[in-house]
C-alpha cells in the first residue's frame, strides 16, 4: 500500500550538489507542508469523530472514504518529517502502513455468507438457522419445532441463494453506482433511484440451480396440498427481527400460485431497494450486503381473522399485560395499521381482558381469485363484532406466555385464525421497547389524558401513544402519497393512516398524528425506534387539524394543541438511530486506530514511531518532531554565508537572517534595518529586545561601582560595541516563522516560533543554556528563567543551568506578545548568574520583571 522510497522522489535534500540556501528553503517548505498536513489531518479526524458520535445517520463508504483520504495525508506528514530531517525517521512509514493496512481491513470487511443449498425445509430450522435463513424464517422454525406451536407448512430460501442471485448479476455494484451519493433525505431522488434498483433485481435472470430449487419445492407443496393450494412468500432479510426491527420494510407477496414462486421470490428480493428500506438501513447503519435477502415461503392461512400481539406494552413496560389487535380477514391492515382493529389488553397472570375496545371495521382484506388480495366490505352484521372470544384470547395470550419465557424477552408476534377456528403463529420477533418509564408519572395508555396546560386550544384528544414524546410544528396534512415529497422538515405529519411508506419521512417530521392505526403496527414500530412522537387512531387528526397551524403534539398525554406550547416540549437529546448497527460498530472500532492519542508525552521514551498506535500518534509524532528539527535548523550556519543578511539594530550583537520567504521586505539585499523585516514573530522578538527599558550595556542588579560590575564588564570586554556579545546571532525566517539561535556571552538561546492564522500552528520553543559563572549561580539563573516563562505561559522544563519552555494554540497576537515578553527576558537576565547568590533571590527578580524593571534597581 505504501512506498517507503517514495520518500527519495520527494525530498531533494539527499542531492548533495543543492545549494545550501536552497537547502534551508527547502526544509522551510517541507515544514510549512507538514504544517499544512497536519492541520487537514486533525480537521479530517474531528470530522470522522463528528459523523460517528453525531445525530445524523452516515453510511461505511462516507467513513471509508475519509479514512483512505486521511492516511494519504498522514503519509505525506511522515514524508515531509524524513524528507525535513533527512530520513531520519523511516520507522514511521512503517507504523503508516501498519495502521492503514489494519483500518481499511476493517473498513472494507465484507458479510461472510456461508455457502448452503438454496432451500431448507420448515421442519429442519431453528434460531441457529439465522444466519442462514435469517431471522424471521429462523424464528418461525423455533417456534414450531421447539415451542411446538401450530404454523402453516413452508420452506426458506437461504441467504446463499439470494447471494448468488445478486453477485451473478452484479446487483449491488450496479446499484451502488447511483444510489451512493443518493441523500436520503430528498424524497423525490429517493424514490427515483429506489425504483431503478427495484428493477434491476425483477429484470435479471434466477442462477438456474436457485430457480430448480424454488420449483421443486413448490411442486412438493401443490401436490400435498392440492393445485388450489396458495402461497406466501414473505421477506426474511439476515438483518430483519436483530437490533433493528425493519418492521414493514420489505415486501411479502401474498396469495402466489405454485407456479409464480419465481417472480414472488424477486420481488421480495427487490424489496431490499424499497424507498422505505433504503432509507431505514441507510439511517440505522446497515450497508447493503448486510441486507442480503433470505425468504420464506408458507402456505398461505385462509384467516377469518388476524393481527398482532405485544407480550409487553411498549409505552408502560411496568404493566403486566399483553395487548393484542385484531382485524376481519388477512393481517396487512393490522400490521401495517391502515386499518380500525380491535383492542384486547390481557391481564398476563389470569389471560382475562382487563380492556377491549371494539372497532367498526367496514373493511377487509381477503384472498383474491386465482392469485393476489382483495378489499372487501365487512358484512354488517360483523362490522362491529369482536373478531376474538375469551377463549381465543386467552389461547392466543397463553402461546404469547410461552413464547416470551422461551425467548426470554418480549415478543412481536403475528398470528391468524383459520376458518376452522385454530390459531395460528405466523411471526415472532423481539419486540424493540420503548425507554423504560423512569418515574410514577407514565401513562396508562386507556388512562384519562394529563391536565391539560391552559392558554392554549385543544384541537385533538385521545388517540394511543404509538410513541412517546412531544414535539411542535406546522401541521401537514397528507391527502395522497403524490404529497410526500412535499412534505418540508420540521413539520408535524398528520395522516389518515400509519404506513411502512412514511418511514422515509422520519428524517424530517418532528411527530405523525393518525386517524387510524394501532400501537403494534410496523410504523408505530419503526416510530419508536427513530424517537419520533407519534399518536395513532385519533379518529379525526386529518379533519380537525388545520393545514400549515402551528400546533404542538404531546403523544404521551395524547393531547394536540393549537400553537406552540413552549413549557411542555422536551429538550432531550437526540440519538443516532444507527446505534448499535453493523455500520455504528465497524465506524466506532475503525474510529479507535484512527482518533485515540496514546504519544501524550513527548519527553518519554517510548515517543517513537514504533509506539505510534494510531493515526492521531503518526501525527502528534510528526509534528513535535518536525519542531524540533526547525529547531535545530541553524546548527550548520557560519559566519562566511554570502546569502545570510545582515539585520542592522540597536543591540550589541552581530545578527544574521537567512530569508526563507516573506521575511523582508523585497528591496533587502546585503543589509536591512528593523523597518524591513516583514516576518511576525522575528518583528514581536526584537519588539521586544530593543525595549527602552531593557540595559544591553552595563551590569544589571547590582551597584554600577561594586566589584560585580568588574566582573561583569571584563566579561563583555571587545573592540566594539557590537560584538561584545560574542560571535555572529543567526535567524532563519519568513513571514509567519521565526529561528533566532543567539551566543549572548557565555550562554546560549534559542527561539523557534510559528505564527500564522491557523492557531493549531502557532507554537514557541525556547531553550536557554550556560553562564559565566559557577554551577550554583548557572542553575539559579536558570530557575529565575523558567519562573518568568510559566508567568508568561510557557510549559517548562529545568535541567541544571538548562532550561526549556513550550507554549502552543494561541492566536497570532498572543504568541506576538509572548515573544516580546521573551526578547525583553533575553537582555535583562544575561548577566544575572553573577548576582544570584541564593534561591530567596529569585521571586523579588520575577516580580520585578513584571513590573517592567529589566535593569533590576533597587529604590
């Protein structure tokens, strides 16, 4: 993946023949690169860090694509370093690639399918079978095979076929091409592209073992059952009924002859493109070959009545009930909610019904002829009957108990009453709850609605919480699914139905307001899981509200209020559907050798490229590095350099300054004064130095005439003024960088600084060393120096009469001011280790700095 002599075609510093301004020029640029590097590379981590602990949903390819961006940059980082130091650190390619090779194996893991026959039989699966058949058709085999409760006959089509399917026909790379970019959130697109998708899968042949298989079996049903037998074919995708529900998503085809089991079967598959499935996978974390399509065939129940049962109220978990909703006919109206059901909570110790409301049921839903569903109207003299006895209940609320102490957990189930009276189980999943209650106040869901708040109109009373929660907005009222793409963010959908349709809404209402619908269908499902307040079979939502009025939902209390009821809306924060999806998972963990910071301490000894963990050590590596190689950027200077200027200012030293680009002013040819230098930080530094109040000449703490002041001028004794500082000071600069090493005496100093516009740049490095005096009186100097440095906000560290401080992150003018503080530090400490002579010395010295009396007199 990577080219360690990559670094040989970029750095030109190995060229020997290069001239050595260029050579300084050239390190200046790599710095400058590196520099620039590090900033993308930190914005390029606060960004991943941001999508992965966001709110909003994101996608595995997003991620990859920052990740694979990111290590190019952190590549060229560690290129800029060696090619700065002189390939001083090639360990850190190694730590590079080590890293990036570990996170895009991660990042572009595929889901393993396990190679099986294209078939199983009902009688041969179980939960086991799961990632086989996935988890609805796995699921049924649990219950009839170990809960041993009466299902219809069937067989799964295996995930492995469905693979087969989709990998023969390049399915997945066909559709990526336009859905990858696709914004979930654009209705109008989403549909569009959702039904090119759909199209590819119903277009495309079956591999022909698949579709041998397919008719087998569905020759073995009709000859059991007779040619006037009928199938469902249901959607068993291997993520349906696992942290997510996918309640509604996919498509069942129902009614289906033996001899259509082939077109049934694709256009489950093609399901997985469903605008609704799209969006919800795209909002939990699911990539598309996490969705790999697994289905479930069974014979079809001639139901007299069917639904759903909860074997826990998601809105009160605290209540030991069981609820159960009911229709005339076939299911679908249940399930997806579309239609008036009746309601049964059932007390789970005694399977008697503590509550029962009755619905006029007008409609039904039932066989149609040769093939497909019918809607037709309910006799009248059942419209307004139970659809269960007490003993259908009690027999349907008794297999709930045993299935939720098989499962241990509570279940979504579907059931059917056949024309012969029997009950029959066609679904159990793991019923996705709610948040629990956390104080007396929670909502019985039949309970008389809360006090209402006063000053504001009641425009809508009753209803079941689907969802709990409050939320305002204007009001949008759907008369027709050609609105949906009209719907705007923020709004409060008011509906006259639920539907498995709106779900590719839940990105942008705030809550949904139905007129029918029941809390155990798949929207009042899919609602609790996106934390979107809903209230369901109001009766007349559509009717009473207005369109576009601002209105205020409370789905706890199931109260709608005309205007914004500020003092009751809830400011919880919201949460990332995706949690705990594959996608969350895999973003998380990748996220760990990408953002973490193990280096944190530069002075220990394990700061090394070996010990680089993450991309984040790469970096934090590179750039203290790269600062301590500018740093040592003028170590090879001397005096005799044609190209160094000379820097005229009034102070007793001899000052060199390598132009490194934008330094000074464009006319500077062999000398230039302090009105020529256009660098920032070697501008703030002299600032400083030549401050009026600060003494270059003399002695500094002590009486002009006592015997320090011999000492002290012997010291500086020389044939003029501005060599009484020793030998040549050099500074390597430009406009936002600074090197001055300077020889002041016996001592030594050096400021390496950054101060741009980006204040992740801008940093200071000082180092100051030596003295004429003793070891004692060194060390004491250098005490007084790291003093003044902390006052000034300089992180120090103090080593004999050596003495380093660091200060990092500030913006220009703050760094400006620092080094003028430092430069004034420079000229009135140089003689100090001839004064010091104990450590109570040095707090009168530091105070007095800073009241600005740099030559120290006293009185």
């Amino acid at each position: 993946m990577f080219n360690l002599f990559h670094l040989f075609r970029k750095s030109g510093l190995l060229d020997g023949a290069a001239p050595e301004k260029d050579i300084f020029k050239k390190k200046y640029q790599y710095f400058q690169s590196l520099l620039a590097g590090n900033n993308m590379a930190l914005e390029l981590i606060t960004d991943i860090e941001g999508i992965c602990y966001g709110e909003k949903p994101f996608t595995l390819e997003y991620i990859l694509d920052r990740t694979e961006l990111l290590l190019k940059v952190v590549y060229d980082i560690a290129e800029d370093l060696n090619a700065l130091s002189d390939g001083r650190y090639p360990e850190l390619f190694d730590a590079v690639e080590r890293i990036g090779i570990s996170l895009l194996q991660e990042l572009v893991r595929k889901k393993e399918i396990e190679p099986t026959a294209p078939t199983m039989s009902m009688e041969s699966l179980s939960l086991e079978n799961a990632s086989e058949t996935g988890g609805k058709a796995a699921s049924l085999g649990e219950v009839k095979n170990r809960v041993h409760l009466p299902t219809p006959r069937g067989f799964a089509v295996t995930a492995y076929a469905c693979y087969q399917f989709l990998r023969q026909n390049r399915i997945f790379q066909r559709a990526g091409r336009f859905l990858r970019g696709l914004n979930i959130d654009d209705t109008e697109k989403l549909l569009e592209l959702s039904e090119q998708a759909r199209k590819l899968v119903l277009e495309a042949p079956l591999p022909p073992e698949v579709e041998a298989a397919l008719r087998l079996e569905a020759d073995k049903l009709a000859r059991e059952y007779g040619p006037g037998v009928r199938l469902a074919m249901r959607s068993s995708a291997l993520s349906e009924d696992s942290e997510s529900s996918f309640a509604g998503q996919h498509s069942s085809v129902l009614n289906v002859r033996p001899e259509d089991i082939v077109t049934a079967y694709k256009e489950v598959v093609a399901s997985v493109f469903n605008p609704r499935a799209v969006y919800y996978r795209r909002s939990k974390g699911y990539p598309c070959d996490h969705v790999v399509m697994s289905a479930l065939c069974l014979t079809m129940v001639d139901a007299a009545a069917s639904g759903v049962m909860y074997t826990r109220d998601p809105n009160d978990t605290r209540k030991n009930v069981i609820l159960i909703n009911a229709v005339w006919g076939l299911g679908i109206g249940a399930v997806d909610g579309s239609s008036a059901t009746d309601y049964y909570e059932v007390e789970k110790k005694t399977l008697h019904p503590t509550a029962m409301r009755v619905a006029d049921k007008q409609t039904r839903v039932v066989r149609g002829g040769e093939s497909g569903l019918t809607t037709e109207t309910v006799p009248a003299d059942i419209r307004n009957e139970r659809c269960l006895t007490d003993e259908h209940i009690a027999t349907l609320a008794g297999y709930g108990l045993r299935l939720e102490r098989h499962y241990g957990r509570p279940l979504d189930i579907e059931w059917a009453l056949d024309g012969e009276g029997r009950l029959i189980i066609l679904q159990a999943r793991p019923l996705n709850l709610d948040l629990l209650c956390e104080d007396e106040t929670c909502p019985d869901e039949h309970a008389t609605p809360s006090e209402e708040v006063p000053g504001f109109p009641v425009l809508l009373r009753g209803g079941c919480t689907a969802a709990r929660g409050k939320a305002a907005g204007p009001a949008f009222v759907v008369t027709s699914d050609h609105t949906l793409v009209n719907v705007p963010e923020g709004s409060i959908l008011i509906a006259p139905q639920t539907s498995p349709r709106y779900v590719s809404l839940l990105g942008r209402v705030r809550a949904i307001v139905t007129d029918v619908g029941s809390v155990t269908g798949h929207m009042a499902s899919v609602a609790r899981e996106f934390g979107i307040p809903t209230l369901v079979g109001t009766g007349s939502g559509t009717t009473t509200i207005p369109h576009g009025a601002e209105i205020t939902v409370d789905a706890t209390s199931r109260l709608v209020y005309g205007g914004r009821v500020e003092q009751i809306l809830e400011r919880k924060k919201p949460v990332n559907p995706m949690k705990g999806s594959p996608t969350y998972k895999t973003a998380r963990s990748a996220l760990k050798k990408i953002a973490i910071l193990n280096l944190v301490d530069a002075e220990r000894e394990d700061f090394s490229p070996e010990n680089c963990r993450t991309l984040h050590d790469v970096i934090r590596f590179s750039h203290e590095l790269s600062m301590r190689e500018m740093f040592r950027i003028n170590e090879n200077l001397s005096v005799d350099k044609s190209f160094a200027l000379r820097v005229k200012a009034p102070l007793p030293m001899r000052i060199y300054a390598v132009d490194l680009g934008g330094g000074f002013a464009p006319n500077c040819s062999q000398e230039c004064t302090l009105a020529d230098i256009v660098s920032v930080p070697f501008r703030a530094l002299l600032q400083g130095m030549t401050h009026p109040n600060v003494r270059w000449v003399g002695a500094v703490g002590v009486d002009i005439k006592g015997f320090m002041n011999i000492v002290a001028e012997s010291a500086m004794a020389g044939p003029a003024q501005d060599e009484r500082m020793g030998g040549p000071n050099y500074a390597a600069v430009s406009k936002e960088y600074l090197n001055f090493n300077s020889r002041l005496g016996y001592h030594f100093a050096t400021v390496d600084t950054y101060c741009g516009l980006n204040v992740n740049d801008n940093y200071i490095t000082f180092s100051f060393k030596g003295g004429a005096a003793d070891i004692g009186r060194r060390s004491r100097r250098a005490m007084l120096i790291a003093a003044i440095l902390k006052r000034i906000g300089l992180r120090t560290r103090l080593k004999g009469d050596m003495v380093k401080g660091t200060i990092a992150k500030y913006v220009s003018p703050v760094m400006e001011e620092k080094l003028d503080l430092i430069g004034r530090l420079l000229g009135s400490v140089r003689l100090l280790d001839m004064v010091l002579a104990d450590d109570g010395q040095i707090e009168w010295y530091v105070e007095e700095f800073f009241k600005g009396n740099y030559s120290f007199e006293r009185g």
